[in-house]
C-alpha cells in the first residue's frame, strides 16, 4: 500500500509484510489512512468514484463465462490533489446536494484489474467465476461500509440527509518506487 499523507505531504510506502498482518478492522483502518479519510470532505466523493470502479468490475464478472481468475488483484488508486480544497480543477463551485461538488471528470480515480498470471478457461463455459465474485463483492462491501460511515461523519457537522450509493468508481495515484 502506497498513499499520500495529506497531513505531513509525504508519501508513506507499506510493504507485503504489513499487508500480511491485517485483520478485518485493521483492513478497514488502513483503507481509512489510505483515503485521508478524517482529513477531506471530499473523500466521499473519491469513494463513491471507487465504488462505481468496482461495480463495473463486477458487471464484467457477472457476464463474462470464460475464464477463472487466480490471484488476480485490483489496483486502485488517486490524485491526493484533488483533496486539497484549494485545488479547483476537478469540481465545480456548484452547490450539487449532497456531494456539494460537481465533478467535472474522473481522470484522478482508477481501479484496475491486474495480475493476470493465473487465468484458466472455465471448463464448462456456462458458468461465471464464483470466487472472484464473492472476493469482489466482499471489497465492495468494505467499501460500502466506509462510504456509510463517511456519510455519517460528514452528515453529523452539515445534515441528518438519508445518502444511498448506487455506484462507485476508482482510485489513483501511483507510488514511483
């Protein structure tokens, strides 16, 4: 995991071992530091744009009934520039409801399917990857589960509006190594 501290203005590289050692809460902790969770109001909007990201990922995976993917993983990342408030080029000033910005593109988000190593022809052709779907949605869940609690972060100090996510898109950002 590589993400941008917006509070030092550094980039904070975690290695395989401290992927390793991660439980449920731990995961969910980690995903909260990666999406500045506490620092932006705008990172609901960041999740709701990964969460659409995933969608159309498990869209593919609902249709598509060729192939089993083995390890595969999902690369998501995003421009940490488009939290800083001062930073316009990526929303308009118009008021849009709940997420109280327009985005006018979504170039700064990305999830990507990658590791493709592991790919094998389904051996009957009518039947969809099963474990792939139950991983995903299970990473779609997580995702639902911090977007609720963003909402509910951000609804506390503005309103008591009822939000509900239809979809979600990507992240973005890449750590240079």
């Amino acid at each position: 995991m590589c993400y941008f501290d917006i509070d030092t203005n550094e980039f904070v590289r975690k290695d395989r071992h401290f992927g390793r050692d991660l439980n449920h809460d731990s995961l969910y902790d980690s995903l909260k530091v990666f999406l500045n969770y506490k620092t932006s109001k705008k990172t609901k909007i960041i999740i709701k744009k990964i969460l659409q990201k995933l969608n159309q990922i498990k869209h593919f995976f609902d249709e598509q009934q060729e192939f089993a993917f083995y390890s595969s993983s999902i690369l998501i990342s995003y421009d940490a520039e488009f939290l800083d408030d001062s930073v316009t080029s990526y929303v308009s000033d118009k008021n849009c409801g709940d997420d109280e910005y327009v985005v006018e593109s979504d170039h700064w988000v990305r999830a990507f399917m990658i590791d493709f190593a592991h790919v094998f022809p389904l051996s009957d052709g009518t039947s969809r990857d099963e474990n792939y779907l139950f991983g995903l949605k299970s990473v779609i869940k997580l995702f639902r589960a911090l977007y609720d609690d963003q909402v509910h972060f951000v609804n506390k100090s503005s309103s008591d509006n009822d939000i509900s996510v239809t979809s979600l898109e990507v992240i973005p950002n890449t750590c240079d190594s």
